[in-house]
C-alpha cells in the first residue's frame, strides 16, 4: 500500500519542502498537495486552498512540519492531530521552537518532535 504525505512549512522554503518531498518520492512516498507550486497572491482562491490542504491532511498518513511554518501551519497540525494522523515536527534549534512563544502542541503526545540542524529523513520516518 502506498503512503502518503503532507508536508507544512512557510512559502518561501519551498525549495527545501520539495527537496524533501523528492527524496521521500524516491522511497516510495507520495505528497497529497503540492501547495509550493501555487500563487497564493490571489485572496479569492485562498478558500479553495484551505478546503484543498485540509483535504490532503486527511488523506495524508503523516504530517510533516518544518518550523519555521507560516500562518497556518499550526492549523495544520491541530488538524493532523484531531484526524489522529503521524505528526513530525522538525525544528532546526530549540530557539525557533519557542518563538514568538512555546506552543503547547509542539509537546503533544501525538508528535514526534525533532531539533536538529540537519533533516534527516531517516529519522523522520523511523517508527512509521
């Protein structure tokens, strides 16, 4: 059976997002969205974005967070986490992890926190 992806960061790291998703694709993993190749410019097509990246978060075995995220990247993970979908956060140092402020939902029982400088995507996906 085929295992899907969700992949949650801020627009202007799209280049590391479909880094990462190219290697997961060359392990056998398909992204549900492909939301960086969008122009979210336009506001009267963000409802339809929002319906669209809720959606692959459904259909989606695991979200994969790189902080950090945008605006709604916390939504996404309150999303996962309520669907019972994997959640990976990664954080590249404790410093980003905590700001503007500590989120609880970074320490939930439902997700496996990273912070390391490198991804690694061994261990992002070990246990899965």
């Amino acid at each position: 059976m085929e295992k899907t992806f969700y992949l949650a960061t801020r627009k202007d790291r799209e280049a590391e997002a479909n880094a990462i998703s190219e290697a997961l694709k060359t392990k056998g993993w398909r992204r549900t969205f492909e939301w960086t190749a969008l122009d979210v410019s336009d506001k009267k097509h963000h409802a339809k974005l929002a319906q669209q990246e809720l959606d692959a978060i459904k259909e989606a075995d695991i979200l994969i967070v790189l902080l950090p995220g945008g605006y709604g990247t916390h939504v996404e993970i309150g999303a996962a986490l309520a669907l019972g979908k994997h959640v990976v956060l990664h954080s590249p140092d404790h410093n980003t992890l905590n700001n503007p402020y500590p989120c609880v939902f970074h320490y939930h029982p439902g997700v496996k926190l990273i912070v390391s400088n490198e991804i690694d995507l061994d261990v992002i996906l070990d246990g899965l």
